[in-house]
C-alpha cells in the first residue's frame, strides 16, 4: 500500500487552519466547532472555541441551580400558607374574627405563590420574556394585585392590633362585619392600584420593551409608579412603623405601671400582719366583694392592659387563650397562694376565703418579690420589641429595596440596573408572602399545636380515643 495515498492532502482548502486574533467564531459556517474539528466542513476555527463550551456548562448549572432554588421557595410558600388557612379551619379554637385577617393575608400569598412566582420562574430561567405581551398584561396585574393585598393585610392588621391594645370598646365592636369591611377594602384597594395600566396607564415603550427587548414589567409612567409606590408601600409602611411604635409605647408604659405598683403588705394566712396585729373578717370580705365589683366594673379596661402588657400582637389566639389572662394571683389580706379565675364570684370567693380549709402561711419578703416582678416585667418588655422587631424588620428587608429601584428606574432612566440585581429585589419581595405565615404564626401556641397536630395527626388520635 502507498502510504502517501492513505494520508490527507494538506493543500485542500478545507484542512486551513487559522487563529484569528478576536473572538470571531467560525467563518461563514452554521456548523458547530465539534465538527469543524473532525474536519466536516469548510470553516475557521477559533482557538476560543473551549471558553464557549465553558460558557456554556456554567450558564447550564447556573440555571438549575436557579430552577432548584425559586422551585422550593414556591413549595414552601404554598405549603407555609396552606397550613395558616387549613388550621383555621379545622381548628375551632382558632375561628374567631381576629384570624380573619390572618387567613386572607394567608390567601394573598398563596395567590403569589401560584399565579406570580411560577411565571416569574420561566421569566428567570429563560432570562427574557418569551410568552408575549398578552400574558405579560397578565402577569403584572397577578403581581401588583397580590402583592398590594398582602402588603395592606399587614396594615390591617397592624390598625386591629393598635385598637385592641389602646381602646377598651374595640373587643365589643370588633365583629364579623367590621373585619369583613377592612377585607373588602384591602383587596378593593389592590385591585385599583393593579388594572389601572391595563386601562391605559401605561409608558409608550411598554409593547416595545417586551417585544424587542423581552423585558415585561409594569407600566414605567412617571405618575403611575409614584401612585403605585406610594399607595401599597411608602404610605403603608409610615402606618406599620406609627402604629407598632405606638403599641410598643403602650405595651411598655402599661408593664412599667405594673411593675412600679408597690407590693402588697404581707400578711399571714390566718390574718394576722407580722406585727400580730390581727384583722377582722368582716372587712376583709367587703374588701375582696368590693375588689370583685370593680374588676367586673372595669374588666375590658383590665383586659385591654393585659392584651398590652403580655403582648397579645400576634393574631391568633383562641378566645381560650385570651380568656385565661384574668386569671391571675389576686392579692387579699389574706394573701392566698392560688389563682382565683375571673368566673368566681365575688360571694363564692370570699366564702372559700373565710370557711375554706387553712392555706400554708405565705410571707414573701417584699423586696424579693419586687425584684422578681421587675424581672419578669422586663422579660415581657424584651418581648415586645423582638417581636415587633421580626415583624417590621422582615416587611422592611423584603420589600424596600424592590419599591427604592421601582422608583428610581422611571425617573432616572439614564441608570442602568444589573438584570441579576433587578431579579434579586423582585424575588426578595416575593419571599416575604414566604415569610409571612411563619412571622404572624409563630407566636401564637395555638397555631403550632394546630400544625403539629396537622402534620403528626394527633388531632385524629385525640378524636379516636372519645370512641
């Protein structure tokens, strides 16, 4: 065999190897670099060719990562929201008009999780808008509609705090109608602020931008995004900030007030005072019977100190919870060393006082006593602003930075904002309808023993023991 048969002439033109200087890709080809290689095609190579492919393998493992990670944002939205309405309704504890609020804040962002996020993951992992402007109109009125909703459920919600904690009348008014009322307004409210650029409040370059440029986002006029910004953010969040900061005031003034009470004058079971000063019977039932009729006089007052002073700022507590607040360690002369609930009479009281079986002696040092008062005054006072902290802390983080750059984008329209951090502060608003069911939960024991007895079936056990 002739071996210079067998080899390839390397004066044909398609065995040409160049290296150009730029990053030009292959010469008037449409043939990829895998078979320019094998020599397949008359063509250039470019000794680039490797960057591409590495391009190419981080672009692919940063989309999965991508899809993984707004994937299980998603699941845990629904999942976290689905709970909050599934334990309103099984548990009865927890149906009272309070949790109202709470279930339709919970149906907002469930609406975010299923209308909004999934189309906003397409729009990220594709990175550009490729399912035309009609479901675009469509995107951005979900969006702007359940966001504007869960974020004036928060005002709501704070405004019913505020008059729970400061006027003593508001548990009387506080009815199905009323909460129903502040619903229909919340979601009136968004609905407005979302269809006005579908009745032409929109920028002239809105059908251009998603055409062209495969960018779908809410109408850019000027006056639409300062109306839109201002009435579901900037104005609300002016609301949430004075209204906690008021119920923190409140809260504190009221644990201070209790803390500074002097302590009560210790006396001994048989009522006797430690100087052996006896006291007489007679006055001391008047005294517990008067005690009595001024509690019952003034029990929403004391009630609504109570709903401040143990921070009751959590929506969520059953009827039963709050109830068990008037129980607490009544003082007497007599000094007795059990709680007295709020449903025994004043009558019933003082007989168990006078005829019922001889308490052990109980004489507490008053100033060990005060010092343990203040420091449990105290931890309650922490209390408060942690958890209002959380609460306005969380809506602050997730959703300023979004609500500075959509004002800042139509009227500068010179800057230039990074997609990456555009797509960031949109998904970090998203995460707040995440957080959301975790903040306004958590505090509440009713509610996590109405999810653990959802996820552990203890509420069927419980049931099957009654048979």
């Amino acid at each position: 065999m002739n071996d210079t048969q067998s080899l390839p002439d390397f004066n044909d033109s398609r065995y040409d190897v160049t290296y150009p200087s730029t990053s030009e890709w292959y010469d008037g080809s449409n043939c990829s670099w895998v078979d320019a290689v094998s020599w397949g095609c008359n063509t250039t190579i470019n000794a680039t060719g490797s960057n591409v492919t590495t391009t190419d393998v981080t672009s692919l493992v940063l989309m999965a990562v991508t899809s993984v990670v707004l994937a299980l944002i998603i699941l845990a939205t629904i999942v976290g929201n689905v709970f909050v309405i599934a334990a309103i309704i099984i548990e009865r504890n927890l149906q009272n008009v309070a949790n109202y609020l709470v279930a339709s804040l919970a149906v907002a962002d469930l609406m975010v999780a299923c209308l909004v996020m999934p189309l906003g993951a397409v729009y990220e992992v594709s990175q550009g808008w490729i399912l035309g402007p009609e479901l675009c109109d469509m995107w951005t009125s979900s969006d702007v509609l359940c966001s504007s909703a869960s974020i004036l459920h928060l005002v709501a919600i704070a405004t019913d705090r505020y008059w729970a904690v400061t006027d003593v009348d508001y548990i009387h008014i506080r009815n199905e109608k009323r909460i129903f009322t502040m619903i229909f307004l919340v979601w009136a409210a968004a609905l407005v602020v979302s269809l006005a650029p579908q009745l032409g409040w929109k920028d002239p370059d809105y059908l251009a931008r998603i055409t062209q440029q495969q960018k779908c986002l809410v109408s850019q006029d000027l006056a639409y995004q300062i109306f839109a910004t201002c009435s579901t953010f900037y104005v609300p969040l002016a609301v949430i900030l004075i209204l906690y900061w008021k119920i923190f005031q409140t809260a504190r003034r009221r644990i201070r007030r209790r803390r500074d009470q002097p302590p009560p004058r210790p006396t001994s079971a048989d009522g006797a005072t430690p100087s052996g000063r006896p006291t007489q019977s007679a006055r001391d039932r008047r005294f517990v019977k008067k005690r009595f009729l001024n509690l019952k006089k003034c029990n929403q007052r004391t009630r609504a100190e109570k709903l401040a002073a143990a921070l009751l700022l959590t929506e969520g507590q059953s009827t039963s919870t709050v109830d068990t607040l008037d129980e607490e360690p009544r003082t007497t002369a007599f000094t007795v060393n059990e709680k007295i609930p709020a449903s025994v009479s004043p009558e019933k009281s003082s007989s168990t006082v006078t005829n019922g079986s001889k308490p052990e002696r109980s004489i507490v040092p008053a100033l060990s006593q005060r010092e343990k008062k203040e420091s449990l005054e105290a931890k309650r006072e922490r209390k408060a602003a942690k958890t209002l902290a959380i609460i306005t802390g969380a809506f602050v983080f997730c959703w300023l930075p979004f609500f500075i750059m959509a004002l800042v984008m139509p009227i500068c329209q010179s800057c230039v904002i990074s997609d990456y951090l555009a797509s960031f502060f949109l998904w970090l608003g998203y995460f707040n309808s995440t957080l959301n069911p975790v903040i306004y939960t958590i505090f509440s024991p009713d509610f996590r023993q109405a999810f653990a007895r959802i996820l552990f079936g203890t509420h069927r056990r419980a049931r099957n023991k009654k048979f």
